[in-house]
C-alpha cells in the first residue's frame, strides 16, 4: 500500500438488479443517489453476479472465488474448513494498514467479523460497527467518520443494506424489515414486463422447482395484478435503499477529500420482477443475474466522469481485484478475476485484457419429491460471450438454451434448438467445457458433447 491510498467506501444492496436505476432507464422508479454515482463516475453496463443467491455471491466478493471453487452454494452451508478466510477482502486491507469497518448484513456463513463472539469460526477482517440492516445503518457509518482523527489510517468502510431483500418479506405477506409499503389504486401500478411470459421452449426444470420451491416463491395463483402489486413494493424497496445511501453519500463527499476517495457500488444479486412470471432469485435470467456495477475513483485518476463501460464483469471476482489495484495490495494467486482500473485509467497495475468471457452459477437445493433422486438438486451454469448467452442445465428437457441478448433482451427464444445457430451453440460449449476443465469440473459432465439432448 502506498502512502496515496484512498479511502474507500463500498456501497452493497441485497437484491437489486441491473436495471432498477433511473440512471439505466428505469422510468417507474427514482434513485438519485444512485443517478448521482453515476454521473460522477462510470457505470458498468455488462455487470453479473457469480451465483443469484446472497451467500454464494457475498463468499465470491469477499474471497474473488467462484462459489463452486469456496464451496457455498446456498445460504446455509458454511465456509469448508479450507477456506482460506485470512486471504479475504478485510483481512488483505487490515494486513496493509487499513481500517476495516462493515455495516449491515454480512451472510458469508460460518465466517464473523473481528468483535464478534465465536472463537472457533474464522474471522472477516472487519470490525462490526452496526448490526442491523435498514434503521441506523447509514448513521452508524457517518457516525465513524465523523469520529476519525486527521491522521487516522485509510479506511475501507462496507455499508451492507438489506433492501430491496424485504420484498421476499412481501411476496410471502409478511412486512419488510423497512416497514410497510402503500398498496396504491390499480390503476398506478407498473405494468408487467415485456418477457412476463414463459420463454419458448425453456428449460423444463424452471417450472418444475419452482413448484417444489413454493414457500418461497408463493406465486402459483398470483394474477396479474398481484404481480404488478410485486412490481411496485420491489421499486418502493429500491427508492427506500437508495434515500439511505444518499443520506451516507452527503456525509461522506463532506468528511473524505475526492482525491483520495474510491466510492463502488454494487448488489449481490437481482430480483426477478415478474420476468418468465418469477420472482425472487438463483435464476440465469438477466433481472436475477445481472447487477449494479458504480465506481467514483479518485479525481487523481482523471477519469471522464458519467461514461458507461460494456465490457463484462463478474463482480464476485473482479471485485477484490479492483479495490487491491486502487489500494496497491498484492492479490492472492487464488483469484480469478481481473481489475477493472485498467479500463478507467492507465494508472492500474493490472494490465490483463478485459474478460471475453463470463460464468454464472447457480444450485436448487429442495426435498426429494419424486424419482430419481437426481431431482433433489438442479445445478446449472451460464456463459456469456458477446452477445450470446449459453445456459446449462443437469437435468430435463430442454436443458440448453441459448439466448441473443441483442436481438432478444427478454431471454424469450431459445435458440438452442435452432439449425441455424449450431456453430454458436457448439462454441459456447466448448468455452464453459474449458471453464469447467480448469475451475468446475463436477460441472463439465453435463455439457453435452454434440447434439442437444431432449
């Protein structure tokens, strides 16, 4: 770490998608803290998630490992003892001399932060500084700041909220942990999405977990207008996030020179939104999939203010990468990713080309309902390669499909099917074949070889 380090504030939201910002065309919703991120830095228009689920991807973010490779792939299942938690976003920043703060929720099972009982679990790195999630979260880290002497060391500083998360809360009657949401008249509810339909000839276990997944996804008899009644809650809970990172954001450009301030915001994982009549998340689906991806780097930088940037990231492992580029921290061998400095700005120390490619994971844990046994899990991986999109499944029919996300935002034609895209089909299978050669091979015995399976 040089003596140039930035201070740095990492904003995380639970379940916001991609594109539920004003900012990236939103128009039933409004999130001038978010907008005002952008505007001020670069916003990254290809971002995903490694996993659509919170522990999965919040254990990629902090380690820069697929989930599959850290070994959670639900919210229960701990940290293996192998998991090399000395070599995680905190600890990397304490080790150079930073302040290590986290606000809000944490959900990297089994593993707790530095003032929190447990002696037998490993540590985060982070000194806790609130535990809660909405109420306080955004003071208790202006309350930090305010406190720091002049001197003080850099400061690396997580504000982990909940929402939108508490429309799972919603979807299943209950009240989010923000409070209530007004049901409005029917007639100014937001309008189904677009791809509100089921895709052609998709997958035929989406239908078929979603049914064992019930109790979470509560939607079998919804009508439409309950679906539309889901839409609004989802887009109360995003504007209610974005008002509290707002009220932080005030207090941070007051407290932090901009020449030393690194500012990135992002979300675990996204929500559904009634797309393919879904909600929630652990799809492949772009509203589940995709991601918030903001970075305010330092003004030292010189980098042009309110551009967006195409170029695919994986947030889950080009994460940690990034904020040790701006830190000047050495990067454990481990990690997959790539900074994203190196598009900003020639100051980077990582000099690796942009990713051509990018993986997705995702696992449906659910009881044994009928034979065989192979249907107590589903376990499927994306690629996406340019335009196109190559999705895998380990069991039913139609298990591939390939999407172009150009011609097709919705993800409503597989083209899996299709004579004509046979050459793409069998190059995207290639590529996530080669990716599960080197980083999943549990995964690799279900890509087909030649023709798709029916």
């Amino acid at each position: 770490m040089t003596n140039g380090a930035p201070d740095i504030l990492l904003i995380m939201t639970d379940q916001q998608s991609a594109m539920t910002m004003s900012c990236a065309g939103a128009a039933e919703l409004s999130t001038p803290a978010l907008d005002s991120l952008a505007r001020d830095g670069v916003r990254f228009t290809n971002a995903y998630c490694t996993n659509p689920l919170c522990a999965p991807s919040r254990t990629s973010m902090v380690s820069g490992l697929l989930p599959s490779q850290a070994g959670v792939n639900d919210n229960v299942r701990a940290v293996p003892d192998d998991f090399a938690a000395d070599q995680t976003l905190g600890h990397l920043f304490a080790r150079s001399g930073y302040d290590c703060v986290y606000a809000g929720k944490w959900h990297v099972p089994g593993v707790r932060h530095e003032n929190e009982p447990g002696d037998s679990a490993p540590t985060s790195g982070f000194d806790l500084i609130h535990a809660g999630t909405h109420e306080g979260l955004a003071q208790a880290c202006i309350d930090h700041l305010e406190a720091r002497d002049e001197d003080a060391a850099p400061l690396l500083m997580v504000a982990s909220f909940n929402e939108p998360h508490g429309i799972c809360e919603w979807a299943r009657g209950q009240t989010p942990p923000s409070g209530e949401i007004e049901d409005p008249d029917w007639r100014d509810l937001p309008l189904l999405p677009p791809n509100f339909a089921p895709a052609a000839e998709e997958p035929e276990a989406l239908r078929l977990v979603q049914g064992f997944a019930w109790p979470m996804h509560p939607t079998t008899n919804w009508t439409a207008e309950k679906w539309r009644r889901y839409r609004h809650a989802y887009h109360r809970l995003v504007e209610r996030v974005d008002a509290e990172i707002g009220t932080l954001l005030n207090a941070w450009r007051t407290q932090v020179d901009p020449s030393r301030s690194l500012i990135v915001m992002l979300s675990d994982h996204g929500d559904m939104q009634a797309a393919h009549q879904w909600n929630q998340k652990k799809q492949l689906y772009e509203e589940a999939a995709g991601v918030p991806f903001l970075v305010v780097p330092p003004t030292t930088d010189q980098v042009t203010a309110g551009q967006t940037i195409d170029t695919l990231v994986s947030t889950g492992l080009d994460l940690l990468p990034s904020l040790c580029d701006w830190a000047d921290i050495e990067l454990p061998d481990a990690c997959l990713g790539h900074s994203v400095r190196p598009l900003l700005t020639s100051a980077s120390r990582d000099h690796r080309p942009a990713r051509e490619t990018l993986v997705v994971e995702t696992v449906w844990h659910f009881p044994i309902i009928v034979p065989p046994p192979a249907l107590g899990t589903l376990v499927a991986r994306s690629i996406r390669v340019g335009d196109h999109k190559y999705s895998c499944y380990s069991w039913g029919q139609h298990r591939e499909q390939l999407v172009n996300l150009a011609d097709d935002p919705g993800e409503m034609t597989n083209l899996a099917t299709s004579g004509a895209h046979q050459t793409i089909l069998h190059d995207l299978r290639r590529r996530l074949r080669d990716h599960c050669a080197d980083h999943d091979p549990d995964f690799a015995v279900f890509i087909p070889e030649t023709a798709s399976p029916r």
